[in-house]
C-alpha cells in the first residue's frame, strides 16, 4: 500500500487549537469521522486508548497517532498541524505540532504496519519536518510528502 495514495487534502487539517493530547485526538477524529464512517468518539477513544500504551511520539515535534478501530473498510489518513505544540508524554518531552493519524481496520494488520513504516520513514528526513511545520496550505503538504516518498520509493 503506498503513502501517497492515502492522503487526500481534505484529510490535511492546518492551524487546529488543542490545549492537550485529548483534545488534539477529538480535533482530528471529528474530521475524519465523516469520510471514516465511525462516529469522532469512537475514534478518539481509540486513538486515546493506544496513546495510554506509550506516546505515539518521534520526536522533533512530530507524531503518528494510529489505532485498529471495526467499521472501517480500509486504511485511512489525516494529517494536522496544531498552532501551538502539544505535551504528547513522551519521555523527551517534546511538544508535537504536526500528527499523521493512521486508521486501519483490524484485518489489514499488515497495512496498517506498512503504511507507519513509510510515514516513520520519510520523518527521519530533516527537510520533510521542515516543509511540513511552514507548509502553507494541504496542497503544498501533499505535495512535499509525495515528492519526498517517490524519492525514497514508497
């Protein structure tokens, strides 16, 4: 499953207020519920649940919030960035400002794996990080990310 064909812009959420890491959970689970087609609790909920087992964290401001959830037919993706950071209890104490949210149907474990692989692996480039944090609008993140993952064959 490549990256690049999961993201849709109107999956990319820029500029969302959160004043912690529930709120930040709810603010994407109520855009994606719609498109998902499981209520924003349910998927807050879930992502919440995955959160308390360790900090979906990677660091240098950025984190990959992923959860298994029934009712869903396929892998999904968003994308938001928040004004201001986000104490996401991670041990370094790094202040998220950038989530990729991955929801994946139980069945689709391999999917689901792959799909955090690709994203884990195109954050480890400084110059993504980067271009993600200014990005202007969704069309210039999707942009960035599909230029950075052909480059990197994803």
């Amino acid at each position: 499953m490549r990256l690049q064909k999961l993201i849709r812009e109107e999956h990319v959420h820029l500029q969302l207020e959160a004043t912690d890491v529930e709120a930040a959970l709810m603010a994407v689970a109520e855009r994606m519920a719609p498109s998902a087609g499981v209520p924003a609790d349910r998927i807050a909920a879930a992502l919440g649940e995955r959160e308390r087992l360790g900090s979906t964290s990677v660091g240098d401001g950025f984190a990959i919030p992923h959860c298994k959830l029934e009712g869903l037919r396929s892998v999904s993706i968003a994308m938001a960035r928040f004004n201001e950071g986000i104490e996401f209890g991670s041990a370094d104490a790094d202040r998220v400002e950038f989530v990729f949210v991955v929801l994946s149907p139980p069945d689709q474990p391999a999917a689901h794996l792959q799909v955090l692989s690709q994203i884990a692996r195109l954050l480890k480039r400084r110059e993504l990080r980067r271009r993600l944090l200014e990005a202007a609008d969704a069309s210039t993140v999707i942009e960035t990310i599909t230029q950075l993952a052909e480059a990197e064959g994803l």
